[in-house]
C-alpha cells in the first residue's frame, strides 16, 4: 500500500497524532536536548491541548501520513502573512525512517505551499539535530539564518533557519 498524506480533520486523529509525537520526541531528541526539556516541549508544543490551540488560534494544519495504512509520521504547517510557509513539525517514525518518505512529505508540504501561493517553505531545526539538517540540505533548503529562542522554564531552543525557495 502506497505512503498517503492526509490532513487531519478530526479530535481522534488527532489525538492519536499527539501520541506518536510523544513516542518520537522521546526516541529521537535524547543526545540532543535533555529529557526534562523534551517533557517540556512535548507538552507546550504536541500535547492535544497544544495541538487544538495551534489549529484554532494560530492558522496550523496537521497532516497525517499513513504507510500499510498504519499512522507512522506527521507534519505541522502554518502559513505566514507574507509569501512564505512555516514548515513547524515533520516527523516520521523510526522504523519508517531511511524509505524517501520524508522527501514524500516535504513533497506534499511544497504543493501545499503552491496552492496557497507561497513561494517560499521555512523551518527551524535544532543545530546539532545533524540527520534531519542533512536530509533538508538533500531536499533543496539552505541555513538562512541562526536564531536562539527563549521558551520558558529555563529552556531554550538553539536552531538553524532553513529555507526552500519554490521554482
Ligand atoms: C527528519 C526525518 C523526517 C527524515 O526522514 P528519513 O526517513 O530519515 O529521510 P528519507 O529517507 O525520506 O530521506 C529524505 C531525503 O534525504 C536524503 N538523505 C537521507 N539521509 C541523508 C544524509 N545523511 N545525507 C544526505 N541526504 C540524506 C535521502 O536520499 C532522500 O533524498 P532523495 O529522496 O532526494 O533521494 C526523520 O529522520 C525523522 O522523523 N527524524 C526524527 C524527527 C526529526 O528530527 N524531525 C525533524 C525536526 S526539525
């Protein structure tokens, strides 16, 4: 069965996108943040709570991606008041990792970016995260900026901006 990206339109979905991202979060960010920090973030930023109010009140979209019909990853989309797209969560499960499915995903988030006549895709990603950074440098997106960000309880984000200029 063919990978399918779907956007989310429903609490359950949804809820069961927030649990996947706590299995992710807590399998791929030890090495890089702490495991106090990834507690923190989880529940700021992919908690259902968190997710409900990024949808209702800041303008993101959620897409689920299914692989043998089974949800493996999701992506988090926000688009901005100006002619770029927020790219602000792509994540694939471990054992789904190393297929194309990313360069799938990040497929899919460019022909969203078009249909909303973006002409440019953006996102943030931690400085030493060195696969992902790869693998968007592979995709086409050039580092266009640094920027550290303070997000409360003493944590701080330290990332590369990353930019996809669309032909
Ligand atoms: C980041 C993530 C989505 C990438 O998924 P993936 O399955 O590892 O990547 P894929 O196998 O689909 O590879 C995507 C592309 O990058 C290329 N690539 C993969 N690893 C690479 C590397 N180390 N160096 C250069 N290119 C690489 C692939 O060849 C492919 O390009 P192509 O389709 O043009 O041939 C996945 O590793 C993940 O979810 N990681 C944990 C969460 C995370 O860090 N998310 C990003 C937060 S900002």
């Amino acid at each position: 069965m063919a990978v399918e990206i779907k956007k989310v339109k429903y609490l359950p979905e949804l809820r069961k996108v927030a649990e996947l991202a706590d299995e992710i979060w807590h399998e791929c960010f030890p090495g890089i943040i702490t495991e106090a920090q990834i507690d923190y973030m989880v529940e700021k930023f992919q908690s259902l709570d968190a997710m409900c109010r990024q949808i209702e009140e800041q303008g993101y979209t959620y897409l689920s991606v299914y692989d043998g019909g089974e949800l493996c990853g999701y992506i988090g989309i926000k688009p901005e008041n100006d002619e770029r797209l927020f790219l602000s969560k792509l994540y694939l499960r471990s054992d789904r990792r190393g297929r194309g499915i990313a360069s799938i995903m990040l497929d899919k988030v460019a022909e969203e970016a078009r249909i909303l006549g973006k002409t440019s895709v953006y996102l943030t990603v931690n400085k030493h995260n060195d696969h992902a950074v790869s693998v968007y440098k592979k995709r086409g997106f050039e580092v266009t900026d640094l920027i550290v960000t303070d997000i409360g309880n003493g944590f701080v984000m330290d990332d590369f901006v990353m930019t996809l200029k669309l032909e």
